[in-house]
C-alpha cells in the first residue's frame, strides 16, 4: 500500500587510504561496473512496476535514484527515461484516473500515483533549469512526451494540461532555464515551429507570463520564441500539423482567426513591457514584416508606434515604416506626420547606420504627387543645407534624391531657374551677398519659405573636395534629360569604398605620377647638414623652420 512506502536510505562510506591507491583505469573500471549496476537495477524496477501493482513502491525508489543528492546537477538520466515509459503506461492504461464508484483504497492509490506523476514533473523542470545542456534537451523531450500521455488519455486534460498545467511549467522552464539557449533552440525547432497546438499554446502562455513586469534577458528571449513563429496563416489555412491527436479536436485551435487573436495578445503584453532602448529598436525592425502581419486590428500599434516616433533619433527612424503602414493601410489620422518626419532631417540622421532605411522611407513618403509643393521644397532645401556638413557617402545619395523630388514635383523647379537679371542688383550681390528666405528654424515645412529660397548649396558641392561628390553635384545644373535615378545605387556607399576604388582597386590606372616635390630636400629644421650627409653648411634655414621655436 501507499502508506508502507519506505525510502531506501543510501548509505556512504568514507574514502579509505587503499582505495585512494588504485590506479585510475581500475576506479574507471569499477565506475563503469557500477553504472551497469544501476542500470540493471533500474531495468528490474521498471519491469517489476509493470508486472504486479504491489510493485508501485518502486516508483519512489526510481524518483530518489533520479534527485541524487537533490542538487540535480547530475541527474541519473536512466532513471528518469524509466520513470517516464512507467508514467506513460500508468496513464495510457487509465491509472491515473479516478474510476466511478472507486472504493476508498482505490482512490488512496490513484491520488498517491498522481502526486508521485507531480512530483517527477517537477523534477523535469528543475533539471531543464539548473543542469548541463544534455540533461536539459533529455528533460524537455521526456517533459513532452508526458504531455502528450496526459493530453491524450486523462479526461478533462486535453486543455487543460495545455492552459494551466504542465505546459506552463515546461514554457517557464525553458524561458528561465540557466544556459539555456541550446535547450530554447531545441525547443524551437523540435516542438514550437513543427506543431501548430505546440505554437497556439505557447502564444497564450507568452500572453500570461509577459503580463507581469519582467527583466530585459526575459523579454529578449520572448520576443526570440515569438519572433521564430513566422508562420502567418492565411484565411484559407487547414491546421492539420499537431503534436496531440486530441488537439484535431479543438475548434479553436483550427480557427485562423482565433489563431491569430493568440498571437496579437502575446505581441500585445510583450511591446507593453517595461522595454529597454535596444529592444525597443529590436522590436521596430521586425514589425512590418514580424509583427504586424499577426495583428487583427493592426491600430492596437498605435500607441507603441507613436511613442516611439517621439523618441526622436534612430527609435523614431525604426518607427518610421511601420507608422506609415498604418496611415497607408488602416487609415490612421496623424496630423503631425510631416511636420515629425522634417523634424528628424538633422545631422545626426546623415552619419547614422540607418541612414539607407531612412532614405527609402522618405523617398516612398514623398512620392505622392499630390503633396504641397512647400512641404516637398522643404525637405529639398533641409536636405541640401545638410549637405554641406555631410559625409560624400550620404551627399551622393542626397543629389540624385533631390534630382528625383524636381522630376516629380516640377513646381519646386523655381529654385533652380530663380536668377537675377538687373546688373545693379547682380553687382550689389557679389558685393554684399543677400539673405537667404529659407528659415531653417521652423519646424513647420509650409512655413520655412523654401520655395522662395535656391539651390546655392548644391552648386557649392560642385567645388567638393572629393571627385565623385563634385561630378554628380554637377547634374542639378545640366538639363534634366533623365527620367529618375534608381536610388538603390547610390545608398550602399561608404567612405571607405569610396576611396578604395580611387586607390585600392587598380582599375583606374593614373594616366602621369604627380609630383610631389621637384627637389627632394635634404634637410629641413636644420642650418648645417648632418654628419653622416658631409656635415657641410649649406644655406642659412627656411621659412617653415623659421615658424617653430625649438627651445
């Protein structure tokens, strides 16, 4: 009976002084015999466990033999691969459920079964979270296993083991579990991505457990697990990949719809975390293509996306997509978007890693023809006042952008046909110069006065230092014989490429060496020659000599 269970005790005897002397391939020898030892006996228990149910004693046994010294660091791994083929005969045989009208004795026996099935349950987990990475993926896949047993034969657990059961325990293991990135990844490819009831539940319980605040790490592991379930069903999808036969079953499971509410509110309570700044950027870049496609109701973005567009700096450029998806898809109202979107034009942004993002961003928000030509005139001149600070990897995308924005917005021409004829007034300007209209302080573009201004800016480029920056500033003062510049050809640049094709490459040989000194001098700080030259005075110094005080 239950009550008659004794504990074996393990003894430990002391290391004796003789023991110490036995060379290492006999203790190798003797480790390996008590290993075949313990298996043998784990063997016996298990096949006695099936053969009489007065052998259910035994199970205790394999559970002590499993906890060790109760650290689980090195768990016996045999004993917990026997004790799940016993749990999974004990459950597919009904002994784990209570029978109607079960006598008293009965019910002692299957309620001491189910605590010894919890009790290695929670042995399962703890070996996921604290022990060696190979003792982990044995505990998952033994954990799963029985899931499956209790899903399939327990009445009343096919969801429930799933919602607030076991399940739950398995997922925070995994989340929590010490080193456990081989044991998350083991996780993703073997249960999550494969099963669609493996991928439903887990949705739910990152919904539940990203409800309470969290640390970062966890955050960051969540948003990896949800990240790795890619897998946007489409309205007519048939769910038929699934880890419980039981879950063919469940009509919600087999809804698109429903499917993709679980996923939503676990984007949901994830994004309404206390989010770290790297996450946060984390989170905007995969949310067109990661994120938003899971979404129902896409607006419940809204918020999220707004206050990150206010950040300001690189947040605001990562929100920048998956705003003007809303707006363009869900019809947001967002008054103040090209007033913000102007706003982020600084210095910053033309030094930045995200500047080639923000440029096909900004060239798809200003392709609309229909835009004010002020607006479109002052993204122009910021863009061209900026110029003249930037780096020539970001001034030769800058040019043809601008090219592009007077093909498709010819009222904006004037700023470049704007000259001034009256030689008096031409005198006058080269004398004093004038002011320019454009008030780069205003933080509305209708009101910057842009399209009263011109282009100087760009016809200063064309004095660049750097060949390349100077020739295709020169396209703004040719005719516009091009229909547009494919900008993807010039957003790759970088300095260092740049230079390495005037230098590195060999591709342009040069046509004559330049001359760098006619002749080579043989001294320059000095009056006198050194020795090892003739020691011969020569000429009385040189200017450059004459500038530094050696004292």
């Amino acid at each position: 009976m239950p009550s008659a269970i004794d504990k074996p005790v393990i003894s430990k005897k002391r290391k004796s002084s003789k023991e110490s002397s036995v060379p290492s391939s006999k203790r190798r020898a003797v480790a390996e015999n008590d290993s075949a030892d313990s298996m043998v006996e784990i063997q016996q228990l298990e096949e006695q466990i099936s053969e009489s149910r007065k052998h259910y004693n035994n199970i205790a046994t394999l559970i002590s033999m499993l906890s060790g010294d109760g650290s689980l660091v090195n768990p016996n791994l045999a004993a917990a691969v026997s004790l799940c083929r016993v749990f999974s005969r004990l459950i597919a045989g009904g002994n784990l459920t209570e029978p109607e009208r079960a006598a008293e004795n009965e019910k002692i026996v299957v309620a001491w079964l189910k605590e010894r099935c919890r009790e290695y349950q929670r042995l399962l987990e703890s070996i996921m979270r604290v022990s060696d990475a190979s003792s982990q993926l044995t505990a998952l896949t033994l954990a799963m296993r029985l899931l499956n047993e209790r899903a399939t034969h327990i009445p009343g657990d096919e969801t429930q083991a799933w919602i607030s059961g076991f399940f739950r325990n398995i997922f925070e293991a995994v989340v929590e579990a010490r080193d456990g990135q081989t044991l998350r990844s083991e996780f993703l490819e073997k249960f999550l991505k494969p099963h669609e009831d493996v991928t439903y539940y887990t949705f739910m319980q990152v919904a539940d457990y990203a409800s309470t605040a969290r640390s970062t790490e966890i955050l960051e592991t969540l948003v990896t697990i949800l990240q790795a379930c890619d897998n946007v069903p489409s309205a007519d999808h048939k769910f038929n990949t699934f880890y419980t036969k039981t879950s063919k079953e469940n009509k919600k499971l087999k809804s698109v719809n429903v499917y993709k509410k679980r996923a939503q509110d676990a984007w949901l309570t994830v994004i309404q975390n206390n989010l770290s700044a790297p996450l946060r950027k984390t989170l905007l870049r995969i949310m067109v293509h990661h994120i938003e496609p899971w979404f129902i109701r896409p607006e419940f973005l809204m918020d999220f996306l707004t206050d990150s567009y206010n950040v300001g700096g690189a947040t605001s450029l990562l929100a920048l997509s998956g705003l003007f998806y809303l707006i363009q898809e869900k019809n947001l109202d967002y008054p103040q978007f090209y007033p913000k979107l102007y706003s982020l034009l600084d210095a910053d942004l033309l030094h930045s890693k995200h500047r080639s993002r923000f440029f096909r961003l900004l060239n798809t928000f200003l392709a609309s023809t229909h835009l004010p030509a002020t607006l479109v005139a002052s993204f122009i001149k910021r863009l061209s006042r900026l110029a003249l600070n930037a780096p020539p990897a970001a001034i030769v995308a800058i040019v043809p952008f601008i090219y592009n924005l007077f093909k498709s917005h010819p009222t904006c021409t004037f700023m470049l046909h704007r000259v001034i004829r009256d030689p008096e007034t031409k005198d006058e300007l080269e004398k004093e110069g004038m002011d320019d209209p454009f008030d780069p302080g205003e933080s509305d573009p209708d009101r910057t006065g842009a399209i009263e201004s011109s282009l100087w800016e760009i016809e200063t480029l064309q004095s660049h230092y750097h060949p390349n920056v100077a020739s295709i500033a020169g396209i703004i003062s040719e005719q516009f014989t091009k229909q547009s510049y494919n900008l993807e050809d010039f957003l790759d640049y970088t300095y260092q490429g740049m230079l390495q094709a005037e230098l590195g490459t060999g591709e342009k040989p040069l046509r004559k060496i330049p001359v760098v000194e006619y002749q080579i001098p043989k001294r320059i700080f000095t009056d006198r020659l050194l020795e090892e030259d003739g020691g011969v005075d020569s000429a009385p110094g040189s200017l450059l000599r004459s500038l530094w005080d050696f004292a």
